[in-house]
C-alpha cells in the first residue's frame, strides 16, 4: 500500500533523506550526519529482537555519533504482561539523545496536517517514548527527547517533509493510564474458570458467552477503536444506560444513569425533588412540553 | 449538548423516533440546490475516485476516475467537475440587483450612499456530510494554484482550462462555512442534526443513512433496529446496503469490487497500447471501454444511496417553516457569493495558502460575531431554543402584573415606565442588568430594578416609546401580557475597527509585504491530486 511505499522512500537510501529532516528540524547545532550507521537488528522472536536493540541503542550512544535504527523493538509491561513495540525509526543524536521517528502516510498540506491523524501519532509515539525510557534509564549517557519527528508526505506529493511534535502531554497521559489498569491477572480471577476467547475450537455460542462474562463500560468513542463496540453498545443499550449516548451525559444527570430514570424522574413520576438533577430535568421537561415540542 | 436537547435524546431512544430540536428551519435552503456526493481513492488521501453532481435529483452527473493514480484521468475528472459546477455558478452571478451600501469617503472621512451590485440569490452547495466540506476544501487547495497552458506555457502538467477557477470557488465555499450559520455549502448530517434529537450519540449521528432511519424510519420499525441495519446490514455479495456517505468508502467494496474492476481496467489499457493493428486495437478498445463502464456502474451504485439520501434528507428539511432571521443570514451568503464575484472579475490572484495576520483577525471577528447572532436569531425565531436560553438562565418569560407609569428625571422627562412581572423562569439578574424583548423585530430594552417581596421582578423600560413625554401607544406592555425577555442582545454590535493595513503593528505582522504571488505546487512524478 501506499503507506509502506512512502516509508520505504522515506527510509531508503540509508536513511540518508530521513537523518537531513531530522536535523533540519532538531539537529541543534550537531555535524549534519550524512551517512550514519544502520545497526542490524535481526534476531530470533520479540525478545531478542529487543534485547538486540537495546545492545544497538547502547552501542551507538557509547560511539558518540549518529545512528538510525530501522523498526527496532521495544518492551513495555502493559497490566503486568510485556507487550512488544515496533516504532518505524529511532535516531540516536551525538550528544546521547535518543529521537523517535514516526511515518505516517496521511498528506501535511501547508505544513498543516488533519488534527485528529496528528494526536493519533502523537499518542502512538508517546508510546515508544516511555518503552524507550525504560532502556535509557539503563543506558550510561542516554536521554529520550520528549518531542517527535513525524514525518508526513508534503501537499499533493510523495516527497517527505517532517514536523517536530511535542508529545509530553500524551506521555504523562500514557503513564498516569499504565499505573492505573488492572492487572491481567486479576480480571481473569474474576472469570469462570475454563473461560476462553479462542475463536477455533468452540462454538459461537460459548463464544458470546465467554464475552458476556467479561463487563465492559461502553462509550460511543469505543465505536472508533474496538471491534467489539457494536457488541457493547447492544448491550448498553438494553441496560438502557445514558453513557450510551454519550460520556458527558454522565455528568449532566449525575445519579439517573439509566433512560427509564431519568425519564420517569421529568415527568415527575420518581425521583427526589430535593435532587438538584432531578429539578432540574422536570424543569427541561416543563420548558420543552411549553416550547412546543409533542409530548407522548 | 443542553438538558433539553439531552432530554430530547432520552425520548427518541424511549419513542423510537428521532424527537424535533428546532420548530422552524434554521438554514435557507435553496430551491435548487447543486448536491455533490464526492468518493475519494482508499490510501490515497484526497485522490478523488468519482462523483455524483447535480441540481435535478432524477438526473445526476456520474463522474469517475477509472484509475485514480493516472494523472490525465485525475484531470480530466475535474475539468469535467468544473463543467457541472461552474454552468451552475455562473447563472447566479449574472442575475443582480441594485442596493445602498453606506461607504467611508476615504478624503473627507464623511460615509456616502454608493449603490452597489448584489446578486439576487446565491447557489447552494450541499454535500452528505462534514468529510464532504473537508474534501470540497481539499480540492480548492490541490486546483486553486493550478495554472492552464494558457497562463503559463512552460507549465510541465497545464491543467485544463477551467479548474483553477472551480478551485478558487471550492476554497471561498469550503472557507464560508467555518462561518456560523453561513449556508453556502452545507452537510446534510449538520443540518438533520440541527433540527431532531436522535436516540444515539453525536458520534453516529455523522452517519446520514443511521441519522435519517431515526428521523424517518420504515412504516412500524423502531429507529434503533432501523438504524443498526443503516449501519451494518449486508446483502448477499457482502456489500453494505447503505453504503458509507463517503468520502471514504467501505474497504469490501474497495478489496473485493473495485479492486478487481481496476485491475481489469489497467490490462484493458495495457493490451490497447500493444495493440499492433487498427483491428485488434479496435476490438481491444471496445474491452477497454466495457471495463471503464465496469467501474462506472459499481460507484453508481455505491453513490446512488448517498445520493437520494441527501435528497431525502432535503425533502425532510424542507417541511419546517424557514425561520425569519435564517433568511436575514442567507443575504449575508449573498453578499458573501458576490463578494467573490467580484474579486474573480477583478483578476485577483487566487485565495493564499496562508492568511496573513490581518487576514485572519478579520475573519475571527467576523465568525465570532455571526456565531453571537446566530445564537440570538436561533433563540428568537423558536421557541424550542428558547427554552434552552430560558433554562439555562438566559432568558425568561413572563406575565406582566402591573404597569406603573414613571419618568426620567431629566429637564425633559422620558417615559420610563416601571414593570412588574412574575415569572417561574430563573434568570440570572444582577441589579441594573439590560434585558431586551422584541417589539414589532426591533429590541427594545429596559433594566432590572429588583425583585418584589413575592418573588415578581420589576423592570424599567428604556427606549422605543417615542420622543413625546408619553410612551407611543403599544409601545409598553399592557397587564396581562406574557413577554419573553432575553439577558443577551438581539443584534450585534459592531466590533471595534482593526487599524488600516499600512498601520499594523509588528506584534500583529506588521504592515502587508509587497504582494508576493503565490506559487503553484511544483509537480512530482507522484502526485496525489
């Protein structure tokens, strides 16, 4: 696809056109790189792929030079179980900072790119960032840059241009979110025993089931992200949960968190007049019933 | 989202139906609008794949790019583009009549009466939803700054003729509907979701087959079943019944059809090049042609839905009574359309690609005043929006109890005739606070004196009642009235002036540089657009 075309173009050549963005936009004053060295990353599974990039990064920050190092691999303990991050470059500087590099195919138009593409990135690379720091904090002379390079094709073209991201907001939003998740291990406690997602090997039915057994707090953002988000919002729906139609509804109707409380709270049917939630609704409902709206 | 409009969810999931947000129609719409149903190339951002365009909904042009990497194709697809747009355009620009606009000498400083052209309607653009405004705008960008052989010679791709002029029509709709109730290019999702709540969140109202399976779902099926078919269902091929509104389109369609048809498409091309004598290059040119009509009919069919969607969607809108100051907004559209008229025939260069500094104070200014007056002409045309002003302590509505007649203490006393009205409203009232109400369409204000020991509020009225010492009759409530009261002003005030370009300070980019052309993009061997 045209995304994996853009990032060969981008990285090709040694990584030549890549290192001169990098340090047209952060070089601060460092010799422009030329050619810089490409550690071979290979080796057997995620592990040593990640053991053998950790190696490279000590390496080339020992040797005091550039160095690019193309799709290396990285650990981060995510709920107690490692997960294994492929960043698309990583570009250690001669002063010992290491940068993440993130290519992206979606166009930067007058140097202005879709905002929402842009925070994705952001996010994602905050992700590397933190994996990357828990090598640095192991690596003599080593720092990771706080910001990124995201590097987008230019207007209506295929030729790169790159942009500096800032992403120390996303960073301390990732690491408040890791410190925060239950760990795995203690959501499958919670679990009926023998309970898998295996999808060979047992039926649909046993299947939904196994699903129906894990709770999930639905929100309509989930559609956007999760392939089970229309599953969640069957059932938050039948629950007749208000969060369904949006989180900050939530807040709006503060202890009525269902359709049928609320309603039966404006049309004074339940509820506690007292309730600042609960006035305020059966005043909405009076106002909208005045205004005209069909009443039912 | 306000308690009523999140009240009006709550039914619509409760009813089934989508319940109204609005009793009037918020938007002019035009009686022939041009409806634009763009389809854009999957992974390769803003290449544009087809279109449906047209002002007649029984007879739209399709138009197709049968290989969206071929740049020829790409510019044929929009020379062709700017033949559906532009006609339509035009006939606007030419129909005008004569008005006063009030003018500042700039010798004298003294403001003359000058009569001015002002087009007598302007044209419409409607497209299915907002990534449809987003791709109007993408392609002004990618054709505004295009030159034709004629403008420049040397140009190593001319485009053809027209389209630098449909790019700069594209950047000035796509850049009047940041405006706040501009009408210009409008996303039928936006206006359906103006108009009624849906039972589902803001989220999955952007889809125009789900929003409209809420508004107006089959005879006896609930909006909620209605929707989730909009959204998911399949038919037998794996193709989704109501395709995406574009303009991305669904990746089955893309893996499984279209795919394929452009493959046939590329070979077709391949084998016609090879082609060795005019007898096998005429048979090889009937499959060529075979396989172009291959793609035309699959994005058809993934067009047509959308296409009677936003149709639906109009029909819909069209059944609300248009609100009065909604067609006040739509003259400032027209001016907005001859504006630029104006600046085409006068041979200015094509819209920058960045605002300068002044440039973007401007249309700051502007916009934040058209969303102030949009708020106010909402509220004061609906009664539905009211409410929410009136809920939220912004407004309030009353009976008047008792009108005691006062006067100013000046050497001419002016009638200021003291009200006192009760009211179940709870509007946040400071003391000398200026409310307004509307007397025959014009505010008329008064101030809030203090609340009576029973709760009732006196106001005092300020103005509208006449030079004489008693008010002109009808000019003040009568006991008995119910009055609606609003705490925000019912007009805008004009903003104070930017200083003149030449006196921009730095701090604000400083004075205009000398008009430096814009450049056009420089070609590449792999351009998107």
């Amino acid at each position: 696809m045209r995304g994996n075309a853009f990032e060969a173009k981008v990285k090709g050549d040694g990584g030549t056109e890549l290192l001169r963005l990098l340090h047209e936009r952060m070089g601060e004053g460092a010799e422009p790189p030329g050619q810089a060295p490409t550690p071979d990353l290979a080796a057997a599974g995620p592990e040593g792929r990640a053991a053998r990039t950790a190696l490279a990064l000590r390496e080339a920050t020992e040797a005091g030079g550039w160095a690019l190092l193309d799709h290396p691999m990285l650990a981060l303990e995510v709920a107690g179980s490692p997960a294994y991050l492929e960043p698309d470059a990583v570009v250690v500087h001669p002063d010992g900072r290491w940068t993440v590099v993130e290519i992206k195919s979606f166009p930067m138009i007058d140097a202005a790119a879709d905002p929402s593409k842009v925070g994705a990135a952001a996010r994602q690379s905050a992700v590397y960032v933190l994996a990357l720091e828990r090598v640095a904090v192991l690596t003599k002379g080593a720092s990771v840059d706080h910001s990124v390079l995201l590097v987008c094709p230019r207007d209506f073209s295929n030729l790169p241009t790159a942009s500096v991201v800032d992403v120390r907001k996303q960073l301390a939003v990732t690491r408040r979110q890791l410190t925060r998740l239950s760990r795995i291990e203690d959501i499958a406690d919670e679990l009926p025993p023998g309970t898998t997602f295996d999808l060979d090997g047992q039926s649909g039915a046993s299947l939904a089931t196994a699903v129906e057994a894990v709770p999930a707090v639905y929100a309509p953002e989930c559609l956007a992200a999760c392939e089970l988000a229309f599953h969640c919002r069957g059932r938050a729906r039948e629950q007749g949960t208000v969060t369904a139609l949006g989180r900050s509804l939530r807040g709006e109707l503060g202890s009525l968190t269902t359709v049928e409380e609320v309603l039966a709270a404006a049309r004074g049917e339940s509820g506690d007049p007292a309730d600042p939630t609960v006035a305020a609704v059966r005043r909405a409902a009076a106002l909208r019933a005045e205004a005209g709206a069909p009443c039912h | 989202m306000s308690l009523i409009a999140t009240l009006a969810r709550l039914e619509a999931v409760e009813s089934g139906r989508a319940q109204p947000l609005a009793t009037v129609r918020h938007r002019h719409l035009s009686e022939r609008p041009l409806v634009f149903v763009p389809l854009t190339t999957a992974g390769e951002a803003g290449a544009p794949l087809g279109a449906l365009v047209g002002t007649d909904r029984n007879a739209p042009t399709l138009l197709v790019v049968p290989q969206p990497r071929d740049r020829d194709l790409r510019f044929t697809f929009l020379a062709d583009l700017a033949e559906a747009v532009l006609p339509y355009l035009d006939a606007y620009a030419a129909d005008i009549e004569l008005t006063e606009r009030s003018e500042t000498d700039p010798e004298t400083g003294k403001k003359t009466k000058v009569e001015v052209e002002l087009c007598a309607d302007a044209p419409q653009l409607i497209v299915p939803g907002r990534a449809g405004v987003d791709f109007v705008r993408l392609l002004g960008r990618s054709m505004r700054f295009r030159r034709t052989a004629e403008q420049d010679p040397d140009a190593p791709y001319p485009a053809p003729p027209r389209v630098p002029l449909l790019g700069r029509w594209f950047t000035h709709y796509a850049e009047r509907a940041r405006t706040p109730g501009a009408a210009l290019l409008l996303a039928a999702t936006d206006l359906l979701n103006r108009h009624w709540a849906t039972g589902q969140s803001s989220l999955e109202d952007q889809h125009l087959g789900a929003l409209l399976a809420w508004i107006d779902p089959p005879a006896g099926e609930p909006g909620a079943e209605a929707a989730l078919r909009a959204e998911l269902a399949r038919g037998a091929d794996g193709q989704l019944l109501c395709p995406p509104a574009g303009p991305a389109t669904d990746p089955a369609f893309d893996n499984r059809l279209l795919a394929p048809a452009v493959e046939r498409y590329d070979r077709a091309r391949q084998a016609l090049q090879a082609a060795e004598d005019g007898l096998a290059a005429d048979d090889r040119l009937g499959q060529l042609t075979a396989a172009e009509r291959e793609i035309r009919r699959l994005l058809a069919a993934q067009l047509m839905p959308t296409w009677s969607a936003v149709w639906r969607a109009l029909d819909l809108l069209r059944e609300l009574p248009e609100g009065d100051r909604a067609a006040a907004r739509w003259t400032s559209d027209r001016w907005s359309f001859t504006g630029h008229r104006d600046r085409i025939t006068a041979g200015e260069p094509p819209q920058p690609r960045r605002d300068d500094a002044v440039t973007a104070a401007t249309k700051l200014l502007r916009r934040e005043r058209a969303q102030a007056e949009l708020e106010a002409g909402e509220a004061l045309d609906d009664p539905l929006v009211m409410a929410g002003r009136r809920l939220s302590g912004e407004a309030f509505a009353g009976e008047v109890v008792e009108v005691t007649p006062a006067w100013s203490e000046s050497k001419r006393p002016s009638p200021r005739p003291l009200l006192t009205l009760r009211t179940d409203d709870a509007p946040h009232l400071a003391e000398g606070a200026k409310v307004y109400r509307s007397l025959d369409g014009k505010p008329q204000k008064a101030e809030f004196v203090a609340y009576e020991p029973g709760g009732a509020l006196v106001l005092r009225v300020l103005d509208k009642m006449g030079r004489a010492k008693d008010p002109a009759p009808g000019s003040v409530p009568e006991k008995g009235d119910r009055i609606c009261w609003t705490l925000f002003e019912h007009e805008q005030r004009g903003a104070p002036k930017l200083p003149d370009p030449e006196a921009t300070p730095w701090t604000h980019g400083g004075p205009p540089g000398a008009a430096t052309a814009e450049q056009p993009d420089a070609p590449t061997p792999e351009d998107l657009l």
